[in-house]
C-alpha cells in the first residue's frame, strides 16, 4: 500500500495531479476540496494516499488532511459506495461538511452529490454515523478556501477543463454545461469555476 508521497507537482488538470517522487511520475486523484489546496507546479506537496487495485488499473487517490483519507477510507466500506463516488462526495464537501451532515442525519445535503440518491443517502447516515465519532475531523475547511493557482487560460480552455473535471466526478454534461455556463465570470480561471460550479449544485 502506497500511504504517502511527498514530490513536486509537475502537472495539474483538476481533480488530477501529477507527482514527481525521485524520478517516478504518480497520476494521483484528488477531492476537489484537497486539489484546491495545493500549491503551484513546481512546488513540493506531501499527500497521504490510498491505492485502490482493480483487474483493469492502479488508482492512486491523494489528500492533503489525514482526516479526509480517513473518511474516504470509511466512505469506502460503506454498502453501494466505490472510490470514485467517494472521491466526488468529498469534492463537493468538505470531510467536516460531511461529517455534519451525517451526525445531524441531514439527508438533503447529501443526495445533492451526484450518484447519492435518498436510499443511499440513508444508508450513509445509519452506516456512518457512529463511526463518524472515531474520526477526528477539521470542521472549519471551506470549500475554495485556497485561492486558484491556473491562471492566463482562454475562457475556452478554462470551461473546457472545468467541465471535463465535473465529468470526471460523475456529474453529467448537460449538466455540468449548465452549472458552468451559470457561474462563469470573466477571466475566471478553471479551479474558480469547479469551485463555484460545486457549491452552485450543493
């Protein structure tokens, strides 16, 4: 199990980053919430990670907080729920946000996140909720807390990479277009739009 990786950032295409770690390139996937947080290409990062082996690929998913592994490694066990659902609950909250919203049973909160339905939402909270008293949380995280680190991209090429991120988190295109095209601001980098397309949906 790869548990941490400290290198340089060499690439960011949201939710993906691409690490130096002597020499070796790791494709890492990260919540939106933690991708937010990291510093500029070039620079260096520590991530704690969980590799997830499946018959076809290798997935490595990073974050910045150890809680936020911690959830996602909770997230994981739970019934119906894959590394990729729970990568996308966490990009549209933070762990603290989920946290509460699980302690205080808050269902319309979490059936906003795409692939959540009511059922599973439930399911979420009942499964959830007492091992959430085990996980020592960071509750004052704002989604967006760091500022946006891409910037002098076309306004195309800023839509462009915000919607193939929201894809890749499981929102649809249609979807993610509308969202998009609703938040969009002049010169708003790719990160500012996720960002904002993501607390527009929740």
């Amino acid at each position: 199990m790869i548990g941490r990786l400290s290198g340089i950032i060499l690439e960011k295409t949201p939710p993906d980053v691409l690490l130096d770690v002597g020499g070796v390139g790791y494709e890492i996937q990260l919540p939106m919430t933690c991708f937010y947080q990291l510093p500029d290409v070039n620079q260096t990062v520590t991530l704690h990670t969980h590799l997830v082996v499946r018959e076809d690929a290798n997935l490595l998913y990073g974050f910045v907080e150890k809680d936020a592994r911690s959830l996602f490694r909770l997230l994981i066990k739970a019934n119906g729920i894959g590394p990729k659902l729970a990568c996308t609950i966490l990009s549209g909250m933070t762990a603290g946000q989920f946290s509460q919203a699980v302690i205080n049973g808050d269902v319309t909160a979490l059936i906003k996140m795409p692939g959540v339905g009511k059922k599973t939402a439930e399911r979420l909270v009942v499964e959830l909720k007492d091992k959430m008293k085990d996980i020592q949380v960071t509750s004052d995280q704002q989604v967006g807390q760091a500022t946006s680190n891409i910037s002098n991209h076309s306004v195309d090429s800023s839509k462009e990479e915000a919607l193939s991120a929201l894809m890749a988190l499981g929102y649809k295109q249609a979807q993610a277009e509308k969202v998009i095209d609703r938040v969009y601001v002049q010169d708003a980098s790719s990160e500012s739009l996720i960002r904002d397309a993501l607390k527009a949906m929740v």
